[in-house]
C-alpha cells in the first residue's frame, strides 16, 4: 500500500510504517499495488480499532469531507465506519463516488437491515459488513474491493458493467417487479416466467428471474432447465459478488436469451438465504439488467417483504374464485399497513373470463383496486406448463400469450421503443 498523505507539503509514495514501527497483532492490509487504505467514522474509539484490525499504520478521518479533500486521483479504499451508515451520510458518499471513480467503499454496520443494505448498494458502496468483524473477514473485503480498483493488465481485457452501460447508452438501474399472491395456484410463477421472456426478447439489455420461492420454486421446472448452480451458490459468493461472478452462476433459457436464478433445490437449504443476502443478489442484478423479475411464495415472510419493498413495481395476481379474492384483500390490507405505496401495486386477474359467476367489476369493488391486467382462461397455459416451454412461445397467438405481450408493454421504457424502431 502507498501513502497519499502529506509531509512538511510534499506528496510522497513511501509505504506506510517503517523498521522500526512496532509489529500489531493484526495482520497487515494487503491491497494491489498503488492501493491507499484508509478509515472513516466519527469517534475515535471506533477509528483506533478498525486501524487496529487492518494491522496499525492506517491514516483515519472523522468525515467524508475530511477524505474528500485529500484525494488526489490516485486508487483508495475506504472503510467507514457505523456512524457513516445514516442517510445523511450515505447521501454524501454517494455523491463522492460519483465524482471520485478511484475511491471503493466498504461499510461496517452497527446492525444490518435490508433498508440499509439497499441504500448502500444504491449509494456505491461495495461491500457491507456487519459488526462485530472479525480480522480476516476485513482484510479480504479490502483485497477484494482493492482488487476491482486496481488498473487491469494491459495484456487482457474484459468488459465491465461500466463498459455494458456504455455499450447501450444508458447507465441506469434495471426496473424490479416483484410477482405475488397471498394464494397458491393463483399463476404467480406462470406469469412471472413468461414475463421474464417477453422482456428478454424485446430488450437490449440482460433481463433477469429470480426463484425467490426458496422451499418450493418452479421456474427451473416451467422452463425446462436444468441449472448447475442456485440462490445457494450466489449467497456463498455473497463477498465477490459481481457481473462476472453472476453471469457464471445463472442459467440461460436458450431460446429467449433470459438470465435466470433458480431457487435451491432442496427446501432445507432456504435457511440460509436471508432477506440481506437477497435484496444484495437483486440489487447486483439490476446494475447490468435492464429489467429483474422476482417470482415469490404464497405467503409473507422477510424475503418477500424486503423484495416488495425494493421493487418498483409489484404484480398481484389473484383468481377468479372467492378464497382466492377474499386472500388477496388481506394481503392488501397488510401491505397498506407496512406503509408499502399503492401505486406500484398492479393488480393482475387470472382467468378473468371464466364464467364462475364472478365478473371483473365485483372483484375491482372488493378489493378497492382496479385491474391493470386481465389473463383469459385457456387450457394452452397449462399444456404449456406441462412442456416446460412458456405459453408465449408455445401457442403465441393465443389470447393469453397476447396478454402476457400487452402486459410486458407497460415495463418497456419509451425510450427503448424509440432505439428498437
């Protein structure tokens, strides 16, 4: 590591300590070559035993604006601290690293929710940790972050999500919508599928699905794939989570181009996905996805919460059917209690023309909400389903294909309509 600090008003890259420093128990950072370590946080106490566990010698601020001022260009890895984890706070590295592309971050958080592993994802950070820490744990998130900062051999070469942006002109996050029902056999993993393949097909962008139906998804199964690797895989690999790392871990449907992340394969392994480690996967997804789409279970749990609220958009199906009608109103309820906004709630009607003596206007009446989408009844959907190939390809001229299309119209930016024509 080199320093980037000041002596008697000249910059000097001499390595931090010296021969004579005394030796600290910890092990010392290791970070490339040309990678500055430095520590952030309001009290010192705190300052003193970060330093102390990434091996003494480390420089340390009270601020961010205190760092700000002396960057010089040159690579640097941040560690902050848990008084930089307000929203203040996070607002204003975010603006740093929009202005200081050399600078990584790495957050210690005091306790880690999904709102504050959100907003830092969202703000730049790299990596979140959650204290307590233990020394190896710190040290490899610092090589990691230094790695990615470090300059890339001029020998080779590979594309980067900054690069993919530019490649498509755009540098903006992907779209999440989330597809629920509080009643199974409602069409939650049907709809979420052919969604996913709808978009993938007109999109210039990856388009990704995510199985977050941890004990009993099916998308795997709905699109005949036989996947190599699951949630699990990309929850282990949670600290080198990136575009590279999960372009390797999801499953291609070859025939429409469609990223996809099953759900693990046996229902035991769902105790070790979190909500953290999901709003975490969704929110490295949507860095080079132009749309995420997150099939769910039929039932609230921390991961369905934490995907509903990192969604800008939610697609609640429900049935034409009374139980079914009768689950969807209290899920409704529950959600307006959680404070969830309404407006990216769309209300999806499956089966909307079966004569079961229940019409579309009774069911908008019930559920104080009108419906933005209306699915027919049509025995292709589940002869599909049965072929594992997605209705819109297997009878695309069906009126429920034609639905799912106009549905997947709405989640298409006018801008990209433009670019396609």
């Amino acid at each position: 590591m080199s320093s980037f600090f000041e002596d008697d008003g000249n910059w000097f890259d001499e390595p931090f300590g010296s021969e004579e420093s005394e030796p600290s128990e910890a092990p010392a950072a290791s970070s490339p070559e040309g990678v500055t370590v430095v520590v952030v946080d309001a009290d010192g106490a705190t300052q003193a035993e970060i330093v102390n566990q990434l091996g003494g010698n480390i420089a340390a601020f009270g601020s961010l604006p205190e760092l700000s001022a002396r960057l010089t260009g040159a690579p640097v890895v941040a560690v902050l601290g848990p008084s930089i984890s307000d929203d203040a706070s996070l607002s204003a590295a975010s603006h740093m690293l929009q202005t200081h592309h050399e600078l990584g971050t790495i957050l210690i958080a005091q306790e880690l929710s999904t709102s504050l592993l959100q907003l830092a994802l969202r703000s730049g950070v790299k990596d979140v940790l959650a204290a307590p820490i233990d020394n190896l744990q710190l040290l490899e998130a610092v090589d990691r972050v230094g790695s990615s900062l470090a300059p890339a051999p001029s020998s080779s070469h590979s594309v980067g999500s900054d690069e993919l942006y530019d490649e498509f002109g755009t540098g903006e996050s992907g779209q999440v919508v989330t597809v629920f029902s509080t009643k199974g056999g409602a069409g939650k993993s049907m709809l979420a599928s052919n969604l996913g393949v709808v978009l993938a097909q007109r999109s210039e962008r990856p388009v990704a699905l995510v199985d977050a139906d941890l004990q009993f998804g099916d998308i795997a199964v709905m699109l005949k794939l036989a996947p190599a690797h699951t949630l699990v895989d990309a929850v282990a690999n949670a600290d080198r989570l990136d575009e590279g790392m999960l372009r390797s871990l999801l499953t291609v449907h070859e025939p429409s181009g469609l990223l996809v992340m099953p759900a693990p394969l046996e229902p035991a392994f769902a105790d070790q996905i979190g909500a953290p480690e999901m709003v975490m996967i969704i929110e490295a997804l949507r860095r080079f996805c132009s749309h995420v789409i997150i099939d769910t279970p039929a039932y609230f749990n921390d991961v369905v919460l934490g995907m509903i609220e990192m969604s800008d958009d939610v697609l609640l199906i429900a049935g034409m059917d009374i139980p079914n009608i009768k689950n969807v109103k209290i899920g409704l309820q529950t959600l307006r209690l959680l404070n969830t906004p309404m407006e990216k709630i769309r209300l999806v009607l499956n089966r909307a023309n079966s004569k079961v003596k229940l019409d579309v206007s009774e069911v908008e009446r019930t559920l104080q909400v009108s419906a933005d989408s209306l699915l027919p009844s049509d025995v292709v959907v589940p002869q599909s389903i049965n072929k594992g190939i997605p209705v819109v390809h297997a009878s695309p001229r069906s009126g429920v294909a034609r639905a799912l299309e106009e549905l997947a119209n709405d989640f298409i930016s006018v801008e990209g309509n433009r670019k396609r024509k």
